[in-house]
C-alpha cells in the first residue's frame, strides 16, 4: 500500500482537526504512521504465510494423488497375483483331486490283491491238506503263495522223474487253480551244496538238476489242465538255501521245489503308467 495518500490524509485530517480541536502536533501523527507500518507489515506476513499455506496444499495434494495412484497400481498387481494364485491352487486342487483317485484305486486293487491271495492260499491248502506237513508247506510271503514241497515227496536221490505220490501232489494242485487266468505260476527248483558225481539223468549239475526237475513239475501241471503259458520252470541250484548246508537235516531242507503262485497286477500296473 502507497504510505503518501495515507500521510497526506493524516496532514488533511490534522489540518481539518487543527481547525475544529485547535491542532494535530506531530507526536501523534508519528503514531499514526507507526501504526499504519505495522498494520501493513502484519498483511505482508500474512499475505506471505498464505502463499506458503497454498503452496504447501498443492505440494500435499500432489504427493497424495502421487501415492494414491501408487497404492491403487499395487492393489491392482495384489488382485493379479491372488487372481493367479487362485488359479494354481485351483489346478493343484484338481491335480491333488485326481491324484488321491489313483491313489485310492491303488489301494482298492492292492486290497484286492491281499484278498484274492488270503483266498488262493486258503484253496491251495485245502486241496493239499492231506499231505505230510515237513513234506508239503503253503505260506503267504510278499504278498505271494509260496507251495514248498521237498525232495522226499516228488523225487528220488539224483532223479529228475516225479513220485506218484509227488505227482497226486502236483495233479490236486493243478485242479485247485484250474480257471484262474489271474495267476502266475513259478516253478523252483533248489539243490543242497552236493555237487553231482558224473552226469545224473541227465545233469551235468546241480544247475542242470534243478532246471530238469522244474521243468518235469510244469510238464505234469500243464498236462492235469494249467495253461502252459501260465506256468514257468525255473533253477536255482543251491544259491537260495533256507537253511546252512551243514548238516544232513538241513541239507535235506534246501533239497526243495517251490511254486510261487502270483496273482497278476495288470490293473494296477496300467495306473502306475498312467502317472
């Protein structure tokens, strides 16, 4: 504001006091404008703070719409990210899905496997029942029928041709699993640790021996009505002994043939593909 009109006013209104007072003394006019100097330094302050005030608020309402924008960018990624992570765990929910289904259908065909073994084993030893126990042995072991029958029952020292009593064995076996396709048929042959003197029906040793024999046992089961691919003949010589060659007894133990009876897993097989 000009100070000259305000002090020229002050000079008038002095002028017009000195005619109606008798006056103005120059005392009071220094007061006068010392009051008007204050008054105008007191508006420039404030005048000064407003534009700081203003120039704040727009600072402020910058960085506001500056951070808004930012958080609204991150609650966007935030959505993305759940809206992705729902759909991989909706895909692991149904890969989870699926995989418990094998799984259970797994454990159905093994329940049952277990079953049909239980009742394989309960057939076989009802029509072996009448035969010597330290001669003739059914057990389940690794989810197998194991038929152990020894040397004494099928064959005689060095022979590879089967005891009639042996074979009524061998016959009554073959009848028991007549009809079922769903199981393999492993033939053993197992030797003590004796090696054979020259050449004996036909084997040169104990190898030869028990192949002979095994294959003389899936000869009398294929002819009483097993299917002879369900039947295989196999030797193992001395090389899986139940007992140490170390005593007649013992020796008499390993002298053995076992058929091992499998109930075929093509089901569950065709799932462990699968996956």
């Amino acid at each position: 504001m000009n100070r000259f009109p305000m002090r020229a006013s002050l000079v008038m209104l002095c002028g017009v006091g000195s005619l109606l007072l008798g006056g103005c003394n120059a005392k009071e006019i220094a007061a006068l404008q010392q009051q008007n100097s204050a008054l105008t330094s007191s508006r420039d302050q404030l005048q000064a703070q407003k534009t700081a005030l203003e120039q704040e608020k727009s600072r402020n309402e910058e960085a506001m719409r500056s951070s808004l924008l930012n958080k609204s960018q991150q609650v966007n990624q935030l959505n993305d990210n759940l809206s992705g992570a729902q759909q991989a765990n909706s895909a692991l929910s149904a890969d989870l899905r699926s995989k418990e289904q094998r799984i259970a259908e797994m454990q159905r065909i093994l329940e049952q496997k277990d079953a049909a073994v239980k009742a394989l084993r309960q057939k076989v030893g009802d029509a072996l029942l009448g035969f010597n126990a330290q001669d003739l042995q059914v057990n389940v072991k690794n989810g197998k029928v194991y038929v152990s029958l020894s040397e004494q029952l099928l064959f005689k020292s060095g022979s590879t041709k089967v005891d009639p009593k042996g074979q009524d064995a061998l016959k009554k076996l073959a009848t028991a699993l007549k009809g079922n396709q769903d199981v393999n048929v492993l033939v053993e042959g197992h030797t003590d640790n004796v090696p054979l003197k020259g050449v004996v029906s036909g084997a040169k040793d104990n190898w030869d021996l028990s192949v002979l024999r095994a294959t003389e046992i899936t000869r009398i089961l294929t002819e009483a009505g097993l299917p002879a691919g369900q039947v295989t003949p196999s030797g193992r010589a001395m090389y899986v002994p139940v007992a140490q060659n170390d005593s007649p007894a013992n020796k008499a133990l390993n002298r053995r043939t076992e058929i091992i009876l499998t109930p075929k897993l093509d089901e569950l097989f065709q799932i462990l593909e699968a996956n």
